[in-house]
C-alpha cells in the first residue's frame, strides 16, 4: 500500500490475486480504487478455473478518476484463469 500511497498520477492495478472480492486484500484495495467489474460488469465476473469458472480471483482496480464502460470475463482454455476486460475511459484533457 505504501507504493499505492505514494503515487500521485492515476493507477490501474490488475492481475491474479487468488482472492474473491469479499476478502481482506480486495476490501483494501477497493478502499482507495474502484474494482472495474463492481462498476461497468454484469453477471458473475467468474475466472476461475477456465473450465468450470466458479470464483472471481482476478482483478482489474482503477484509480478514481477512470470511468468504468464495461467489464467482462472472456472464454477461453488458454489459461487456468479466464481473462477480465475491462474499457476503461480517462476525462479528456487530463494529463496521465
């Protein structure tokens, strides 16, 4: 969090991180950034495991001044983990 904190520009963080999002590592997170499928997806976001999805373990959180579009999961073996998308949108004008 120490990293999180010292950033001063806008954050996207994504990945794995083998926790649904009721658990502690999601909850700290969603306190300073917005979790992409909370906001823009439908449905159960579920990306493990491929081949029977039944947990959503993977992430996509973005600093507060990205907007959401839509959020999803995509079928596909080519991993153990289903892929989340996520269209995010930054206000124009806005430096990065």
């Amino acid at each position: 969090m120490k990293l999180l904190d010292s950033e001063k520009g806008p954050v996207i963080v994504a990945g794995d991180f083998n926790s649904p999002p009721h658990t502690y590592p999601c909850r700290l997170l969603a306190g300073r950034l917005k979790n992409t499928f909370d906001e823009g997806g439908c449905g159960f976001g579920y990306t493990f495991s491929a081949s029977h999805p039944a947990w959503r373990i993977d992430h996509i959180f973005v600093s507060p001044e990205f907007r959401t579009l839509r959020c999803e999961t995509l079928r596909t073996q080519a991993s153990g983990h289903l892929p989340a998308l996520a269209e995010i949108s930054y206000p124009s004008g806005s430096s990065m």
